[in-house]
C-alpha cells in the first residue's frame, strides 16, 4: 500500500465524522482535494525537484491522524508560555494540529484583527475567510491536497486594510502525544492593503518518545503596499518530521520577508512558492539549516516574477556535521513581461564532517532581457587557515570551529528584523554549535513561567 | 647564562612530501632578539609555521625543547598558552568574529589553561584599551571582524596588539615588515620594542635589514637551503644589505 492510500482509506471511511466536525469552506475544498489524489502517489526520491528527499518515505510510517478531535490532556496554556525578552507578542498555540489561545490572545488585539482557530473563523466568518482559504495552494500537488483533505484546524490571522501591527504574532507549534502522529497543520495569513505585520512560528516537540510528522500548508496574501515578515523556526527533535509548504502572492508595492530556520529536527523538507503578481514588489527568502547526526534538510524554492520592478533576494545557508545530509533546490523564474526585475540566490554550504552530504540546484529561468539576476553556490569546508590561526593564539580548536560555523550564519541572523529575535537566535546557533541541544523551555521564543495577568 | 628559552635542534620537517628544513639548529635565551634572515625559498617562513604548529606542515626530524617542555608534541593552542607568539605574514581575514569575541576567547582558554578563573567583561575591555595604546590601534578597528578590511599596515598592527594582549615568552615575528610604509614600520617596531623584558625573547625572521634599525638584534643568522649556514651579530645584516645573499649561496654550494 502506497503512503498516500493510507490516509485515503482513512479519509474515506471517516467522512462524515471529519466533515461533521469541520465547515462548510473547508469541507467543499476538502472534497475536491479527494478527487484530485485519485490514483496519485506522494513524490520518491529521485523525481524531479525531490532529488534527496522522499515525500512517500516521509508519510510512509502508521501515523495516527485525530479524526475525532480528541482532546490531548496537555495544559499547554499553563505549562507552556513562550514569550520573546524584551518585546510583548499576541501569541497563540497550535498543539498538535488543534489551534489552543493564549490566555491574554484578545485582550492584546488590535481592532479588527483576527487571530484564531481556522475551524472557528470559516464557521464564524466564511465569506472572509471563503475569500482566501485554498486560494493559492497547489492542490495539483498530492501533498497539498493530502492537507487540504484531512486538514480540520489552523489558524486564520487577518489584518485588516491600513492596520500595522505593534506587536509582533508568535505561533507555538507543539508536538505532544502518546502515539506517533502526525498534525494536519493549516496556516492562512491575510495582510490586507496598507496593513503590516510580523509573525514568529516556532515548531516544538515535548514527548519525542514517538515519532512525529507535520503536514504543514500556509497560505499568505500579502495586499498592496502591505508588510509581512515571517519567521519560522523549528526546534523539534530527531523524531520528529516536517514537510511544509508555503504559497505566498504578493501584491503591488508589496514586502515580504520569509526567514527559516532549521535548528533542530529529524527530516526537513520546506517548500516555498512566492508570487510576485503585481508591479514593484519585494521578497527577501532567506533560510539557516544546521544539521547533524542523520538529519535531513532540504529546502525548495520557487520565486516567481510575474510583474515589472520585482526584486527578490534569497539566501540560503547550511552547516551539515557529521553523518547529516542537506539539499536545496531554487528556482528564479522571470516572466516574459517582467521587465526591470532584480533577483538574486545565493546558497552557501559548509561541511563540518567527511560523511555530511549537500546537494545543491540553483536555477535560473529568464525570459526576458531586461532584468539584473544573479545565482550562484559554493559548498565548502571550514578555512584551515582561519581555524590555524585562532588556535595560534589559544582558542582551542572545538571553539575556534563553533566560532567559525557561527560567525558563517551571521549574514542570515543579521537578516531577522525582529529586535529581539535577532540577539535570542544569536545566542541559539551559538549554543547549538556548542552541542546544547535547544529544548522547549529554551526556544527561539523563550519559554517562561506563565504569565499571570 | 645557562637559562635556555628555546633550543632547536637537527630540525627537519616539510610538506606534501617535500623536505624544506634539512636540520636546523637554534638557541634562544631569555632577553634576547635573533634575527632570521635568507634569500627567497630557504624556508624562513616554514620554521616559523613548524614552531607555531601548524598542521599543514610535517615534522620528520629533531627536537625543540620550549623553556623545558617538548614543543612538538603540543597542539597549536597550548603552545600559544606555554608563551609562543607567531605574528603572520599574512594575517588571516575571520568574516563574523570580532577581535572582542576573538581577543576574549584567546585569553580566556588561556587562562583556563592555568586554572584561573575567566576575566571579568570590565576586565577584559580595560585590558583591550590599554594593550590598544601599545601599538596605536584604533577602537573602530578592535570592534571589527578579525581583520576584516583592514589594511596592510592594521593587520601587522593587529598582530602586535594581540602579542601584546597574550605576553608571550617567544614571540616570532614572520615578516612583520613586508607591507609596510616607513611610519607603520615604526609603529609597529615600537610597539615590539616596547613589549621587550629581559624575561622575553624575540626572533625576528625578515628579508631585508632595515626592521632592524627599528629592532636590534643581538645575534643574526642565515638561513639558506633548510639550514642556518651563518650566524654573526648585528654586523652581518648590514653585510647583507650591502652584498646580497650570493657570496654566501657560493660559499655554501661550493663546499
């Protein structure tokens, strides 16, 4: 049996239980998507743009799915509060795949903003959220359309025309069973025209006596002359898989700022698609893998210049140590009336081991003659005579490689906008290169006691 | 005085399988300065880089005992802490780490080394300014990547500033004068000179003589073919100055 045909069998014989449970926006989709997986199969490694990575291994193993929307007994709210020092955020939960507020979520919300449970917004507002839901995603892919088959939570965040937000939003993702799983994760952003925000998701794994897969699709509008920076950063554990997909459309004078980062986890695979449909827009893609043991990072992107006065940037950085492996696949793509576009890739891959593997594909694709581009990879080893010259003077030489593994990913840090973001990812690359391996109550977003208010 | 820093002797190393030191024997005592000098490709910077240990080069021959403790067994980190200083020929440029990162983390394991406690950060910083006036280094300088854009004369200062943070027991100064103009080279010369006890030795490994109007050896020494062939005081330098090396290559190629 296929890994694909699992969760069909499943599918099928929990319809009415998974569409009892679920709106109408989701359940129309969620049944188109079913059509589509007919006679599919989940990407194997070796097909096109997954060279490294198979998408049929990844989904292979018998995860439970919760149909049944079973309450997991774990308090998160109580025993889990993440917050970012120095800077206040409106934060939210997303345990397993069941959307989970922050007790102090809607006090903190500017007016007309909306950050909820997706199953919650299609039912309370499905025209707004009916608008956008599945509207980007490639469903044509199997899997995307095995997310938007079985998805039955997310979270919906709508910023509504000429609102900027102050505060940035933070998404903790937590992995908590007591059975391997996999999370049906849903995301849908919509910055409307004039609007700005910031988000920070960060992925977790409490109990990683079990094995874990995240089936993650976000969509993201970003409106004319909006902002939106995202920030996505996993620090689950070996156990646990990812496979996100990211649909992003940008508007007119748009901004977008993606930033990923891989600090820790067992089997990455990242697919970002960003569309600059209209005129003058911005995209700066950057991503940070660091890998070691046997885990597996893989990052995919696909830019698309579909308007004049583009310009994207992306830069992508890897630190593979021992026997882990790491593939990144990018694509420019320039239309033929996208002229006066600028947009640059750059990967850059150090190995800090013999056995750790990189595979790299940077492409260009161009259709017309009027654009500045430039692509370009370079995979290397640590520079002896840097390492030489620090021991020289008394820097031992584990210290003198974590200083030169971290000085590499400081051009992708520098890249974070987010203050205090910025001085708490220094401080995790610098103690992951150490060999501390982050836990949870020392993510991204350092998690405290909770918060009484 | 019996008291020996540094004692090189029947030296011979090389790399990839090419010998360049063929027996090289040297004595060093405390408050001494040698200079090293010889034509191209005699292999000055080799007995610099052997000393300092770096791994690129093999040793197939010799001892050298530092101040009592086998030389050649240690790992370039712990020959730094045992009081062994190279200033480079080529400083290398470190993208991402600043000199305070940098400069804290040397003497910190350093330290540690020695069973002290870390310097404190206010410590430190007051250290970092007092070793900067040495050689007239620039705070904009010491708050940049290691040697990240600086220029040819910075570098070697840089250099000189951080022998003077480590208070080596031997410092070997690789060239220190190739780059510089005449005002860096005085600099950079006054602040070695500045930084010399009667505890401390200094060898000096340049091509031309004119470091040492700026920094007076007591003893000068001709490295030609992997082997020191000639050793004089500071006379000889100015000997060479005036003939050139081939008097002595054809003294040498003839016997």
């Amino acid at each position: 049996m296929s890994a694909l045909s699992q969760y069909i069998e499943l599918y099928d014989s929990h319809l009415e239980v998974i569409e009892g449970k679920s709106s109408e926006v989701l359940n129309s989709h969620r049944r188109e998507a079913r059509k589509l997986l007919e006679g599919k199969s989940l990407p194997h490694k070796g097909e096109e743009g997954y060279e490294k990575t198979s998408i049929e291994e990844m989904f292979a193993p018998d995860f439970g799915v919760n149909i049944n929307r079973v309450n997991i007994p774990v308090d998160v709210s109580l025993s889990f509060k993440c917050d970012v020092p120095n800077m206040s955020t409106i934060m939210a939960f997303v345990v397993n795949d069941t959307f989970a507020p922050s007790s102090t979520l809607h006090n903190k919300m500017p007016q007309g903003v909306i950050v909820d449970s997706l199953a919650r917004a299609s039912q309370e507002h499905p025209e707004l959220v009916g608008g956008f839901y599945n509207g980007l995603a490639q469903n044509e892919k199997p899997g995307v359309a095995l997310n938007t088959m079985l998805v039955q939570d997310g979270v919906f965040i709508y910023v509504p025309r000429g609102v900027v937000m102050e505060r940035p939003i933070q998404l903790v993702n937590i992995f908590n069973s007591v059975a391997p799983m996999m999370g049906v994760r849903r995301l849908l952003v919509v910055v409307e025209d004039g609007a700005s925000a910031q988000l920070l998701i960060c992925d977790h794994t409490q109990n990683s006596e079990y094995r874990y897969l995240s089936s993650q699709v976000v969509e993201a509008y970003v409106g004319k002359n909006a902002s939106l920076d995202i920030y996505d950063i996993e620090e689950s554990s070996a156990t646990t898989a990812r496979y996100s997909q990211l649909f992003a459309r940008q508007q007119r004078d748009s901004q977008l700022l993606v930033n990923g980062v891989t600090l820790s986890g067992g089997n990455t695979r990242n697919d970002y698609h960003i569309d600059l449909v209209e005129d003058n827009s911005k995209t700066t893609l950057a991503g940070m893998a660091i890998a070691s043991g046997s885990q597996h990072i893989d990052n995919n992107t696909y830019i698309k210049h579909a308007s004049t006065h583009g310009m994207s940037n992306q830069l992508f950085k890897y630190v593979l140590d021992d026997e882990s492996t790491g593939a990144f696949d990018g694509v420019i793509y320039v239309a033929p009336d996208a002229r006066f576009t600028e947009a640059y890739q750059s990967n850059r891959n150090l190995l800090a081991s013999k056995q750790a593997r990189m595979h790299t594909k940077p492409q260009l694709e161009i259709y017309n003659d009027d654009v500045k581009c430039s692509h370009g990879a370079t995979t290397g080893q640590l520079d002896a005579d840097a390492l030489f010259y620090m021991r020289s003077r008394g820097i031992p030489e584990k210290d003198a490689r974590t200083m030169l593994m971290q000085a590499f990913m400081v051009d992708v840090i520098d890249m974070v906008k987010m203050e205090g973001l910025r001085d708490r990812l220094r401080h995790l690359v610098e103690k992951r290169f150490y060999g501390q391996q982050a836990s949870c109550s020392e993510c991204a977003a350092a998690c405290h006691e909770p918060q009484k208010d | 005085m019996d008291n020996i820093l540094l004692e090189v002797k029947n030296l011979r190393a090389g790399i990839e399988g090419k010998e360049i030191l063929k027996g090289v024997n040297l004595t060093v005592r405390p408050g001494e300065v040698h200079a090293i000098m010889g034509p191209n490709g005699a292999g000055k910077s080799t007995l610099s880089s052997v000393l300092a240990g770096d791994p690129s080069f093999t040793v197939s021959e010799g001892e050298v005992n530092f101040h009592g403790v086998d030389l050649l067994e240690l790992a370039p980190e712990n020959r730094s802490h045992e009081g062994l200083f190279l200033s480079f020929q080529y400083p290398v440029e470190i993208p991402g780490v600043s000199m305070v990162n940098f400069m804290r983390a040397a003497i910190n394991a350093k330290r540690k080394y020695f069973n002290q406690e870390p310097l404190s950060a206010s410590d430190f910083l007051k250290l970092m300014r007092q070793k900067r006036e040495v050689v007239e280094l620039d705070n904009k300088l010491a708050s940049r990547s290691v040697n990240e854009g600086f220029s040819g004369g910075e570098k070697k200062r840089n250099e000189i500033f951080q022998m003077a943070m480590l208070e080596p027991r031997l410092s070997i100064l690789d060239e220190t004068d190739s780059g510089l103009d005449i005002d860096a080279l005085r600099i950079v010369a006054g602040g070695v000179n500045k930084l010399k006890t009667s505890e401390n030795a200094t060898i000096v490994i340049t091509h031309y003589q004119r470091l040492l109007d700026y920094i007076k050896p007591d003893f000068v020494h001709v490295l030609y073919k992997g082997r020191i062939v000639k050793t004089g005081g500071p006379e000889l330098a100015l000997v060479l100055e005036e003939r050139g090396y081939d008097w002595i290559k054809q003294e040498i190629d003839n016997q």
